[in-house]
C-alpha cells in the first residue's frame, strides 16, 4: 500500500504562493526604496561638488541619517554615514558632529575605527591634542583586534604631529605601537595603559 497521497491540495499550494508573494513584494519594497535613498544622496553629493553648499547637503544627509528608520532602508556603506559627520566638522558645527559621532558609536559598532579616527580629528581641531591622541590610538587598536593589518607607517606619521603638538617625548610612539599591536581585546584595558604611556 502507498503512503504517499498523489492530490495536490489546492488551497496549500495557494496559502504557499501568498507567502511567497508576500515576502517578495516587501523585499521588492524595501530594495526600490533602499534604490531612492541612494540616488537621493548620490544626486546631493554631485549638486555639492558644483555649488559647495554645505547647508543643503546636511539637510539631505539628516534627513536620512537621523532618521533611525530611514537609515536602517539600506546597508550604506561607512562612507555615506561619515559625509555628515564631515560636513559638520567643515562648517564648524563641533557638537552636532560629537553627537552624530557617538549615536554611531551606538549604533554602528562595526564602523567604531572609522568614527573613533573621525573623533580624533575633531579633538584635533579641538586643541585636545593627547585626547586626539588616545582616539587615533584607540581606532588602530579596534582594526587590529578585528584582525584588519595595522598598517604602522600610517600610524606614526598621523600621531607623530600629535606628540609633536601635545609637547610629549617623541619616544612614547614605540609604545603606543607596542600596546596597539599587544594580543588583547579588552578596551578598559587598553585606555588605562595609553594613559599611563602619555603621563
């Protein structure tokens, strides 16, 4: 005797497509949207490129970016969330980009390199020189515990004109890049021995 039953039930098969259709137009939703969020940026930074006008291209940056909605629509790439924090940082608006910085910090943690550099070069721009210090130190220390290549060179240079400003002995790069590339995830960790470095 067949246990297999040879019918085909018409309303599962229908109750399946329904599903399936269903799935398939929210995802076509969701991509046609994520498609006109990226034309709508792209067409702000080529209209900037012509005119320089800050104002309007953080109008449309924000309107995006924080829009917590908005800015789950697509996976940008770290490069279109940065262009507002850059903006920010050219026209001078210091506690927007801090602000902009650390809800990142929150909610990007896989840009946390990117933004801790960007933190860096607002303390820069700050006078903050050895908290600028610790934040480019800290954005190597976080590629190299992901495993990225710490590119060493890179590093000396950027931080040299930092010790150099802070008024700090130029020996203390060999041990900052010491404790950047010292096998340890623990972040608490890696602040306390930057600062007794810079003390």
């Amino acid at each position: 005797m067949n246990n297999f039953s040879n019918t085909i039930d018409s309303e599962e098969i229908e109750k399946d497509m329904m599903v399936r259709y269903s799935s398939y137009d929210k995802l076509k939703k969701k991509l046609e949207e994520a498609d006109k969020t990226i034309t709508l940026l792209n067409n702000a930074m080529v209209k900037f490129k012509l005119d320089k006008n800050y104002d309007e291209l953080i109008l449309v940056y924000e309107s995006i970016f924080l829009n917590a909605k908005k800015r789950e629509i697509a996976n940008f790439s770290y490069k279109y969330y940065f262009v507002l924090a850059n903006c920010y940082i050219e026209k001078n608006q210091i506690d927007k980009a801090w602000g902009y910085l650390n809800m990142l910090l929150i909610n990007k943690t896989n840009f946390t390199d990117n933004i801790l550099k960007l933190q860096s070069k607002i303390s820069k721009k700050e006078g903050k020189f050895i908290y600028s210090l610790e934040l480019l130190s800290r954005s190597y220390f976080y590629k190299v515990s992901k495993g990225l290549l710490f590119n060493e060179n890179l590093f000396r240079k950027e931080s040299s004109q930092l010790i150099k400003k802070a008024n700090l002995d130029s020996s203390i790069i060999d041990k900052i890049v010491c404790l950047i590339m010292k096998k340890h995830s623990d972040e608490s960790y890696f602040v306390d021995e930057f600062r007794q470095i810079v003390q």
